[in-house]
C-alpha cells in the first residue's frame, strides 16, 4: 500500500480518527468490522497489515477514498510514493459549518436553518459543499456510534443508500438518526437504532411520512 510501513498507516488512520473525531468502537462498527480487529491493529498487536478490503470498509464508512483517509497522494496505491501526513487540510481554509439540529427551549428537537446554535470546524467530505450543515445527536439510541451530545456533519448533496447512517425529519418536525437498514425505490425506510430494547430496534416509514433524509458524512464527538 504505497509501500507504506504497518507504523506509518498506524499513525495515519490514528490522526484520521482524530481529526473526524471517531472513537475505535464508532469507527469499526461503522464499516461493519470487528472492534478487536482495529483496536489490535492500532495497538501494534497485530504485526501484519490488514487487507486493502479492510481500509476501503473503513474509508468508505466515512464518505472518503483509502487514499485521502491515510493521507496519500492520490493515484499512488501500489507505487512508492510516500505519505503526506503534514498537508494543510482544503477544510481548514473555508467557512465554518452552522450547527442547526439541536433542542430548543420547548423542550423539542428540530431542524433550524435560520437560527444556528454556533458551528464548527468543516472537514474534508464536505469542502465546496455550501449547504453542508451539522446537528448535534439527541440522545442515546445509537451508542457506540453515536453519544448524546456529539456533532454529525451533514451533506444534503450527497445520497442515502441502505446500510448508511443518516438524519431522518418526518414531515411533522421530529428528527431521528440512525442506520437506513432498508431503503426502496418508492421513499419507505427502516431506520435501525443501536442503543434501544430489541422490540424498538428497528423502525419503518412510508414515503408519505418523510419530509427530508440526509446522509451523515462525520462525526465530531462531544
């Protein structure tokens, strides 16, 4: 892999996580992989350097490519070029993104496109996205991934497919996250919760009921 050391692409998905602000536990059940498995890795326990499969798992989880999550230049898999783990971040040099999910004083959550509560910091997956906006996660229904409190980045642009992890606002105000377990052609979902007494893990809508589903392309944690 660019003929990178198992040290060098240890230190970079370490940085990557950081700077997403991603946990181990978030991070691998993100890309469906086993939380031991990453966690060894980045520990150095694991000596060999896991498939390209694996990264690409990790990468997609995320909405990057494995060369933009281990900070390599682009088109150089399977070459020697070297890592670049000092390159000023595209994000860094645009406007920060507006915070408009959050609970207000009656006590409800909502979307408020017109009343940000503050913003933070863009990162990469929506650099040159201007409608690109964040909410804070609600409660506690989908811990590990996500915490009561945490900052989840999202790109209106950018489509919702089944097994992404996304915001849902239903036509009457009410806003959910969680996983699109099933998605067809006609509009109706299933959200999947992961913090929630197994009768409640799943929830279906119809079409009818979905006012705006978005996809989430980050997480900044609380």
């Amino acid at each position: 892999m660019a003929n990178l050391t198992n040290d060098q692409v240890r230190d970079a998905l370490i940085k990557f996580m950081k700077n997403r602000g991603l946990n181990q536990t978030a991070f691998a059940r993100g890309a469906g992989l086993s939380e031991a498995t990453l966690r060894g890795f980045l520990k150095g326990k694991t000596k060999t350097t896991p498939r390209l499969e694996t990264f690409a798992k990790l990468a997609d989880s995320q909405g990057v490519s494995v060369e933009e999550m281990l900070g390599i230049t682009p088109g150089s898999m399977g070459t020697n070029t070297p890592a670049h783990f000092e390159t000023q971040p595209i994000s860094q040099q645009e406007p920060p993104v507006p915070i408009v999910g959050y609970t207000g004083p009656d006590g409800k959550y909502r979307l408020n496109h017109q009343a940000p509560r503050g913003t933070v910091k863009r990162i990469d997956p929506i650099v040159g996205v201007p409608d690109a906006f964040a909410a804070y996660v609600p409660d506690a229904s989908m811990e590990p991934r996500y915490t009561r409190g945490d900052v989840v980045y999202i790109n209106p642009s950018q489509p919702v497919n089944q097994g992404r992890h996304a915001l849902l606002e239903l036509t009457n105000g009410s806003i959910l996250i969680g996983r699109v377990a099933a998605l067809d052609s006609a509009g109706d979902l299933t959200l999947q919760f992961y913090n929630v007494p197994q009768d409640n893990e799943n929830k279906s809508f119809s079409a009818s009921d979905v006012a705006h589903i978005y996809r989430i392309v980050g997480t900044q944690e609380n």
